[in-house]
C-alpha cells in the first residue's frame, strides 16, 4: 500500500507491505541507518524516533500508521548546513557517547522531553513545571538501554539542555 | 615528566563523538553491499541429543542461494583449546550449537529456509552441573578434548601457591570458610553480533567486517579454522557496538559467515537478534569459589586457600583462563603471607562462558572482600580498618612476583572509607528500611597482561606535507576513546591541532600488528608504543630543522604548528615536512615503534611480573534496603582509583561510571537463567539491565600515582570499576540486614528469603 | 510477520469491519506494543489485523466528565493519563500505574484498551481501575453499547467477556464520593529494577477519607497473584468505617491477610509463589502505615 508522511521536513511517499514497520521502513527502504536495531521488542529505546514530536519505538510502530504523520530521525536533526542540534552538542560536549549504538534513540528522546516541557510548561507525572529535574530526566529515559556510560554522562547532558533554557 | 601538559589532562570530547551522535557512523549492521546474501543459523532444539539433518525441502525454497552442514565443510575446530567444532555433526552439545546455515537473497527468506530444514532429534539426558560431570561412569561431554587429565571432563586445571600455608593456618587467631555462587552474566552490548563476509573467487581473499577486538588473533584463528593463509585474510573492524571482552574469542558465527561466502562468492551478513544475542554469545564466567582465610591477633591476614569449580560449559574458551586473574586477585590483593589455590574448568551441556570486562577478577573480589568482612567480625576489627592495615603498598613484590613499582591502595582505601564516614551520619533506620555501609577494593592489571608471546603494539606515524599528522596503530577503538587519547598523545608531543590529527586502526592489511583489546592495556601499550614513534619521527624532524634553521641544537619544542629552537628561531611544521619530502636526502616523515612492555611472561608456578604496572582501586557503597520487598536501592558509591595519571578526565569519568553500573547490575539484577541447559530469559524483559532510573549517586576521586612505565604516568582503567562494586555492595546489604550472602546477584527475593531465614533461626534459638 | 489489515476511520465503519470478518480470524491492534511482539514471534495464517490507530472518533480516545463518572475512552495512551489534570487529581492510582507503565516510548502508545483487553494477569492499568471499581462500556457491531463490571470483564489468564463482535468503547470510574475527601491512593509495583517491569507483584489502593479521618470508601486491587486482577472485596470491607490513623499493628496484619486471601500466585523465572505472598502481605500492611 501507499503511504505519505513527513520525513525530517520532506514530503515522502512510499508503497510498503502492510506488516512493514517503521524501522524497518527507514533503515531497509529509505537507507537512514542512523536509527539502530537493538532488540526488535520495545525494550531498549535504540529504535527511537519522534512521531508529531514525541518518542515512539520505531521497530513497534506499524509503518502504515505514519500516514499523514511527521517523522523526526537523527539524521533530521542535524541541520542543512552540517550543525548540530543543542542536545547532540551536550551529548559530545559532556562525553555522553562512547560505543553510540544507543545514542540517536537517547538523542531524540532527550529532544521529545524539550518538545514536551516547551510545548505544554509540563513534566509528564510530575505537574506544571518548565524544567525537569535530574530524576524527571532519569525517569524519561527509562526505556533507553546503554551499556557503555553507566547512563551518568548522558543524564549530565539531558540537563544541561535544559538548565540552558532557564 | 617536567613540562606542563596542554592537552594531556584535559576534558577532551571524544574525537568521533560527532558521527556517533549524528548516525553517520557506518557499524556492522548499517554495512550493505552489492549483491549480498543473509545468513542465518539453525541452533539444535535441545541442548543434548543426537540428530539426523535434512535439508533438501529447505534448499528447494526460492531465494536459498547454500545451506551448509558440517558435511559440507573441512575446517579445523576452533576455541582457545580447539575443542569446538564450527558446525556440529550428529550430536549436539549445548542450547547454542550450530547445526546448519543458510544464505538466502532475503533475511525473510533466510529465516523461513531453516523452518524448512527437518531434523530428527534423539535426546540424551545432558550433564548440566559440573559435580555431576565430575562423577565416575557419566559420558566424555567434549569430545574433541585433549583428555589430558585425569577426568575426561576436566577442560583445565590451576594450582598456584606461595608461602608456608600450614604454619600461617596455625598463627591465626580466627579462620573463615565459606562457598560462594556466581552466575553467569552476559555482555549485552547494544548492537548484536555481526558479521559481512566476501570471499572474492578470483584471487582467493576473504574479506571480512568484523567486530572482533583482537583482529591480528582473530586473523590467525580464522585462517586455522578455515584452513587458509592468514594474509589471505583481511579483516576490516566497522563501528563497534559494545565490546566489554565479548569479541575476545573468534565464534563459530564468523567462521560460518565466512564459508557462505567462500560457498557462494558473493558477500554475506550474518546480524543476530536479540534472543540469538542472548543465547549465543558469551557469559561472564559462573563458578563456585570456596574460600577459606585467615587473621593473627593483630588483625594481619594470613593465609587464603582456595578451591574453585568453573562450569566450562560443552566447550573451552578464552573464559576457561580467567584463574590466571582470580589467582592474582587471591595471592597479591592486600598483603598476604600464603595463599593455595586450585581451580577446575569442568565441561557440561551448558553454554560457554567467555571473556568478560574484569576477567573472574569481580567473581574473586566478592569471594575475598565478603571473608575480610567476616574476618574483621571475627576479631572484632573494624572493617575499615582491618583494609588499612593489610593494603598493599609502594615497593612491594607479592609472592606471585608482582612489582608493585607505584601503589594507590592505601590513599583509594582513605580516600572512600573518609567520604562515606561524612555520610554515614545521616544514616537514618526504621522498621521498614534498613541502611549500611560496605567496603571493597581490587587490584588488577594496570600494564597490559603477558598472556600471549607478545603484549606489544605497533604504530606508524606519519606528517603530510600539509601538517597533518596521521597515527596508524595496531590497537583498536571499540567506543572507550583509544583513538582520542592517541590523538591527543600526538597533539601534545607535536604541538598539532587535534583537528589535524587522523587515527587509522580498522583495518590489518594497514595497521601494524598489536595483540588486541583487552587487560584494560590500550591506552598504555598503544600510548608507549605512539610516544616510541613520535621520539623517533622527531629525530629526524630535529635533524632538518637544525639544517633549515642553522641552529647546533637538536632540543627543539613543538608548538602551534611550530618546531622552535630554544633561541626563539622557528619554522613552520608543515614546512620542515615539505623540505624533508623535496630536498636531499629526500626522506618521508614517518616512523615506526614496536613497544613490548617490561613484563614477563609468568613461568610454569604461574610466578611472575605479568604486567608493565598494577591499578588498585576501592569503593564504598551505602545502600537502603526495603525490608517489605527485598528491593536493594543503592544511594551512593566512592570509588576512588589509582589511574597513574588522569589522561582525558572525560573520558575516564565515562569508563568508571560505566563499568560501576555494569558492576550494580552483577550484584543486584543480571543472571542468565538456565534450566537443563536451556535459557528462560533470552530477552532485555527479563534479563535486567539497569536503566538510567536505577543509576545511583557515583562520586570518583582519582589517585594519581604517576608510574614511570604508563605514558604520562598513566595504568590501564578499563576493567577495574566493575571489580569491587558487587562485593562492596554485598557487604554493605549484609551491614544493613545482618545476614549473609553468598551468592549473586542478590535479587529482591534472595534478600526476603534471607531475611526470613534469620527470624527462623533466630526462632529455633 | 505477513498479514493483512483493515484500517477503518470511523466506529461506523469500524462496526461494519467487525461484520464483515464474523466468520474470519482477526485481531485488534491499538498502540501494537503488544500485538506486533507477538506476531513477531507468530503470526497464524489469514490473519486480518483491525487497526484502530486511525478511527478519528474524538469519544473513542478523550475523557469526560459527566454528573457521576470520568469516562475514559479505550483509545487513549498510557501518556494521557499520565498528564491529564483530572485523574492526576481524583485517581492518583490510575495515574501511577500508567507512570510506571513500561517506558516513555511505550506509554505514548501503548492505550487503556489494549492494557485491559490483552487481560494479563500482571495489567498495571487494569489493576488501577479495579481499585476504582470502574465499569467497561461495551459496544457491538450494531453499535450497541452494554455495561459491564469491571470484575466481570476479565474471566481467565488472557481472557475477557468481550464476544467476537464486541469490543472495549470505554471504562467509567466512578467519581468520588465527597469533594471534600482527602485521598490515600497509589499504586504499588514490585520489580527487580526501578523500570522497564512487568508487576512481580502490583497493588492498587484507592481510599476516599472524610474529614475526621474515617475511611468511606476503599478500593483494593491485586496484579499478578492469580489467573485475573483480583478485587479485595473483604479488605475493603474491613477498612470502610474504620480511622485511618488508628490500626493498630495486629489489624494491619489482619487487613493485609485479608487482601492475601485473593491471592493464588504461581512460580515462574520473576519470582517464585512464595515471594509473591509474601510482598503482598508486606505492602499490604505498608497500605495503613
């Protein structure tokens, strides 16, 4: 079948079998390979893309049901001319990435947290705020696996993203 | 080192941070070339039976392009004791033994041809407990064993001793035995195994993308597997995913992956799921540790003896060496006047364990640390205490012959038993929750380790005619930062831009020889062996200079792209490079060092200086626990670590906080669980990993030691932070509860179950 | 994985689907955290997959309020509830269990429906929502909706009263009994880590105390210590009438005994039968302290 969907600010049009899902769209059909196969199961969040702005696990999210939609994947938020998004400049900066396999999921879960308390002055679970606190953003990152950074420096990272924006 | 550091001791980033963050970074899975096939690996369906396999109805499926079985290949077993047989024929061993496999145009395809393949299995009752296997009258497990030992199940044997251990068991005032149970751990890594194999028909090479981490071993033992020439092979290392010593061995996988494409001459990937990952890559390795230990009256240890029963699992591998670090942990970690020590590697029909980030050092660890705290209860010590008086120190040399040169046991204990003191004021206990403090520390090796003819790496070094350098080295980056630390050796000795500074260390048609990663050796060996090549390419940049320059002097610095003379003269870097290149005598500015560490090779008694230097390290760690549910919150852990030098203080915060957490998850949450041989949990549901919700408050005071062998001062820190964490973490719950643990981890229900066996016995009183 | 889907927009054409499919196999997919593992690892053959992911019906996915009730629709995300004001305010308990609800990724998926009609024995939503002794509002083909109580609806591991032409349109829970109620309501998740967990053991509590502190209303729930969510109709009891500050050690006990009553825990590779018991009548107790 056909489908029609946004993808990182481009309109993409692509024919899928039904049982397709979006990781496998993207990383089979469409080669953006910055999104990462960790499990297959929802468990490790290696997978994360954004869909309207929040974080999705792209290897449980059936291709089909992104019509109309707007994808956001880590290739989308490097900007044309080669910059980077504020939270992939925190994750450098404050050593967050070691083996990365993990790192374009944490990225844009980090991002759809930003998305999330700017758009509606709120942390999920936790009231009206403008900013998470370090557990809000341990919480957050619940469902996103690493083996390498002991998750320490990656935490740092999320907040300095968001102390920036006090 | 006079000089003051620039860039050495400084927060640098790491140097591909940016194509990791961005998903430009190529790892095994992203790999896709023309004309591939998928690979795929039919798995027995029990882990011991005898089986007929036919797989004619699969080969008729469209899109099966070749199906192997151990019929169709001539290959050499593989393994560190080449036990293993690639593809099994008619008797499966363990859960993970690889009978048949595919390679289709489609993973699809692929997947649905080993559904097609039938197999008739007749299943033998398997031998899952080392003590059973250990019994007269049970069957051979291993076939292919050299049976050298006196039992046919015995895959390798270890004594080690030193001392007078009758006479310290008689000066002792207090003497604690007690068996511990470690269980099997795995890797985990983020990205599965892979593997993208491409034997090219006409010349004959293979071609593989491998993320092994030893590629010049791997090189060999693939060649032996397959019976090839080893420089027929070229390996190329993609972006690697996680290692943590899980690509310390070659796996039947990569050999399989191999033969589909020497079979089909076209390119081949083989990329596990999850559930693969789980079941068929390698474990830390589980054993039985029986420890018995010693004190005299003034609170001095005297002697450990110790018996260990490693379950080998239905093959040997790279795991079935790790007494060679338990024993050192035993006979060198704190002063200790006799130690005795036997360990077995027994075969079973379970899965073999392989080598793990600490390497049976954390398995030795909580075994050792848990007796001192029974120890100091014993003599009524305090446990703080008891590790100061019986740290190691600077000068000493163990009775297994290692050279402590420079020493941070004594500062790391100080250090973390002083901040832990500050909080153990605040420590608050009610009925439902319970707090308590737990010490430990480690030693492991700091130098590289000489278990192999060589510990060496070698490196090229190369300056263009534009000034940028290049570093051709035979170590490996497998996400720790060994790239960056070079590259920020180089800018600190050559006065480059670290943006000017290129690390080539993928491929083994390029690189030079090195052993490989792991023994937490890379930034030491492969640091040495960088400095070895930059004093040589200085030399001869000197030399020009001096010429250019019209200066007798040949002390020249290097600064901002500058060599200067100490007169103040100077002349452009790049510049020296282009008059070397295009006047007489014509030379290139390139180097090339071989390093080879001061260690030794440990003798026949296991005796010996096996390492350049030794990192000591040592934690403490204060826990909560809800006495309702069992739950074990861990608050705060002080680790402090004799690195030598700090090199990138970044980079260094991300190892210890990341090998701490792996160090949580041995104690409290991670276990392979097995029933006859079979895995129940080959998934991320129920394999707890720690997610970020669970990380505790991890603060990291590093010992500067400075030891003359390390570049900079600098020892190895990669396997160390893991090594205590468990052990600290079980004597802090044991603290809090007033119980006893003797096996890991110390899951919810082990802690109520303790907890509910104290009342009882309390009772029975 | 190979099947085929249907995707209607609207309950209309959903109905209709229903009809068409009478005599076929099908499955419903919502959020698919779910469905898409398990078809992953098999799926039958002919299978259809009604997806609902694209019914535009703002009733089917919002909540209401109405004169006795909140009226959540089955299509709503875990994410929802985690952030609407209402039930943060009046089912704290409800709001908890979708928190603690597997991952971020998960809860902006994952839905009320799909928690409830995939009927696990461990269903951390369907633990809240017995506390809160909600009902289900079914709708059949004909659109036709029928009430159901919620302790009804689940009858066997995996297994709901829904008929093959019926499914889940919404639950209501009924609002509390005084405005001016304090409430001492949560929701209690034991598992090895912090998250990422399916219940070892859940327990669902919603008390409604009036101003001198007596208990008027109670709602207890059970997850994954027998075949269902279990209500503990006898618990509730107990404690209805009752102060809250007042339990003295002895009926703590006896109150959490009560609620093990409901118990009938099995072993398997989470926890063994014992250590469930065990937890419950811990937590239970710790419910009063």
């Amino acid at each position: 079948m056909e489908i029609t969907f946004t993808l990182n600010g481009k309109k993409t049009i692509c024919h899928i079998k039904v049982s397709t899902t979006l990781l496998e769209l993207l990383r089979e059909t469409l080669n953006l390979t910055g999104t990462k196969p960790g499990c297959h199961e929802g468990e490790c969040g290696a997978c994360t893309v954004l869909i309207n702005g929040k974080s999705v696990n792209s290897c449980l999210y059936l291709a089909l049901n992104t019509n109309g939609k707007e994808i956001t994947t880590i290739e989308g938020l490097t900007k044309p001319n080669g910059g980077l998004d504020e939270v992939q400049e925190s994750m450098i900066k404050n050593g967050a990435v070691q083996c990365g396999f993990c790192t374009s999921g944490m990225v844009l879960n980090i991002k759809a947290l930003q998305l999330e308390t700017m758009q509606n002055k709120k942390v999920p679970g936790s009231g009206i705020k403008n900013s998470p606190n370090r557990n809000e953003i341990k919480k957050w990152l619940e469902g996103n696996l690493c083996r390498c950074t002991g998750y320490v420096k990656i935490i740092d990272a999320a907040e300095e993203v968001f102390n920036k924006g006090k | 080192m006079s000089k003051k550091l620039k860039i050495i001791g400084t927060p640098v980033p790491k140097h591909d941070a940016k194509m990791r963050t961005t998903g430009e970074a190529i790892y095994g899975h992203d790999i896709k070339l023309p004309n591939m096939l998928y690979g795929a690996i039919l798995r027995t369906q029990h882990p011991h039976a005898e089986f007929i396999i036919d797989v004619s109805e699969a080969k008729k499926l469209p899109g099966v392009v070749c199906i192997i079985t151990a019929d169709d290949v001539d290959t050499n077993h593989i393994g560190y004791k080449r036990d293993h047989p690639i593809l099994k024929k008619n008797e499966a061993n363990c859960t993970r033994d690889e009978i048949a496999a595919v390679a289709a145009e489609t993973k699809e395809i692929a997947q649905e041809a080993l559904k097609l393949i039938k197999v008739k299995y007749k299943v033998k009752k398997g031998l899952y407990n080392p003590h059973d296997a250990l019994k007269k009258n049970v069957p051979q497990i291993n076939k292919f064993s050299s049976g050298k030992f006196e039992n046919k199940n015995i895959a390798e044997k270890f004594f080690y001793e030193h001392g007078n251990l009758e006479q310290e068991k008689k000066n002792s005032v207090a003497i604690v035995k007690r068996k511990f149970t470690l269980p099997r751990m795995t890797h985990a890594c983020m990205a599965t195994s892979n593997i993208t194999a491409h034997y090219t028909k006409t010349n004959g090479k293979l071609l593989l993308y491998s993320s092994t981490q030893v590629p010049f071993l791997y090189q060999r033992d693939m060649a032996h597997a397959l019976k090839m020439n080893p420089s027929d092979i070229r390996i190329i290392q993609p972006i690697i995913g996680g290692g943590f010593g899980s690509k310390l061995d070659m796996h039947p996988f990569e050999p399989i992956c191999a033969l589909l494409s020497i079979k089909t001459g076209k390119p081949v990937q083989i990329l596990y799921s999850r559930e693969e990952e789980f079941i068929a890559s390698p474990t830390r390795q589980p054993m039985e540790i029986e420890l018995t230990a010693g004190v005299d009256k003034n609170g001095n240890f005297t002697f450990r003896e110790i018996e260990i029963i490693k379950d080998n699992g239905a093959y040997t591998s790279w795991g079935a060496t790790t007494p060679f670090v338990i024993m050192q942990a035993f006979s060198s970690l704190y002063k200790i006047k006799a130690c005795r020590f036997n360990a077995l590697a027994v075969y079973t029909n379970n899965v073999f364990a392989g080598s793990f980030r600490g390497y049976g050092n954390p398995q030795a660890t909580f075994a050792l640390e848990r007796v001192i705290d029974l120890l100091a209860d014993e003599i009524g010590m305090d446990k703080a205490e008891i590790r100061l008086r019986n740290a190691n120190t600077k000068g000493e040399i163990t009775g297994q012959g290692l050279h402590y040169d420079t020493c941070g046991h004594k500062e790391c204990l100080q250090t973390v038993i002083k901040k832990l003191k500050v909080e153990k004021k605040k420590v608050e206990k009610n009925n439902r929750f319970k707090r308590g403090i737990g010490y430990a520390s480690m030693l492991h090796v700091g130098g590289g380790a000489k278990i192999y003819r060589s510990d060496g790496c070698g490196t090229t070094l190369k300056i263009d005619p534009y000034g940028f350098c290049t570093i051709i080295t035979g170590s490996n980056e497998i996400g720790q930062g060994s790239e960056t630390v070079l590259a920020m050796i180089a800018a600190e000795e050559l006065g480059i831009e670290l943006s000017k500074i290129k690390v080539i260390n993928t491929d083994t048609d390029v690189k030079p020889w090195d052993v490989g990663v792991h023994a937490s050796r890379t930034s030491f060996v492969a640091g040495n062996s960088l400095l070895g090549a930059i004093n040589i390419l200085k030399e001869k940049l000197n030399n020009k200079a001096a010429k250019l320059l019209n200066e007798k002097t040949k002390s020249f610095t290097y600064e901002n792209g500058n060599i200067i003379s100490p007169s103040n003269q100077q002349i452009a870097l790049d510049k020296v490079v282009r008059e070397m290149h295009f006047t007489e005598p014509n030379e290139l500015a390139i180097a090339s060092y071989f390093y080879e560490p001061s260690s030794k090779f440990q003798d026949k008694d296991f005796k010996g200086n096996v390492s350049g230097t030794y990192a000591f390290a040592s934690q403490s760690i204060s826990v909560e626990v809800d006495t309702y549910t069992g739950n074990v919150q861990v608050l705060d852990i002080h680790v402090a670590q004799d690195v030598g030098k700090v090199l990138n203080p970044l980079l260094l915060d991300g190892q210890i906080h990341g090998g701490i957490l792996q160090g949580v998850g041995y104690a409290l949450t991670e276990e392979l669980i097995f029933k006859d041989g079979e895995l129940l949990n080959p998934n991320f549901h129920n394999y707890k990993m720690l997610t970020a919700a669970d990380v505790p408050n991890i603060h990291f005071y590093p010992v500067e030691t400075n030891d003359k062998q390390g570049p900079y001062g600098a020892k190895g820190v990669g396997e160390a932070p893991l090594i205590p964490t468990a052990a600290a973490i079980a004597n802090a719950v044991c603290n809090a509860l007033d119980i006893e643990i003797v096996e890991l981890p110390i899951t919810p229900e082990r802690v109520l179950k303790a907890i509910a066996e104290k009342k009882n016995n309390k009772k029975n009183k | 994985m190979e099947f085929e889907i249907e995707s209607p927009k609207n309950i209309t054409e959903l109905c209709k689907t229903i009809k068409s499919y009478r005599s076929k196999s099908f499955r419903f997919g919502a959020g698919y955290t779910d469905l898409l593992m398990e078809l992953k690892k098999h799926t039958p053959r002919n299978l259809t997959v009604i997806n609902l992911a694209q019914l535009k019906d703002v009733s089917f996915s919002s909540i209401r309020s109405t004169t006795k009730n909140i009226q959540i629709g089955a299509m709503i995300t875990a994410s929802k509830l985690v952030t609407d004001t209402r039930i943060e305010q009046l089912f704290p308990v409800l709001q908890q269990a979708a928190h603690n609800l597997a991952s971020t990724q998960i809860r902006q998926v994952a839905t009320l429906g799909g928690n409830m009609c995939t009927a696990s024995p461990s269903g951390d939503l369907i633990c809240a929502a017995m506390a809160l002794q909600a009902s289900c509002e079914i709708m059949n083909d004909d659109k036709k909706i029928h009430n159901l109580s919620i302790q009804d609806f689940f009858i066997g591991v995996r297994k709901t009263a829904l008929k093959k032409n019926e499914f889940l349109f919404a639950i209501n829970i009924p609002r509390n009994k005084k405005r001016t109620a304090t409430l001492h309501s949560g929701f209690i998740k034991i598992g090895t880590r912090k998250s990422m967990e399916c219940s070892v053991v859940s327990l669902a509590f919603h008390l409604q105390i009036d101003k001198t502190g007596k208990i008027i209303d109670a709602g207890i729930a059970i997850g994954a210590s027998a075949p269902t969510v279990k209500f503990a109709q006898s618990a509730c009891q107990f404690l209805i009438g009752k102060k809250i500050n007042s339990f003295s050690e002895k009926e703590k006990e006896e109150f959490a005994n009560k609620v093990l009553s409901y118990a009938s825990p099995i072993s398997d590779i989470r926890a063994t039968a014992w250590y469930r018991k065990e937890v419950l009548f811990n937590i239970s107790k710790g419910v009063l302290e």
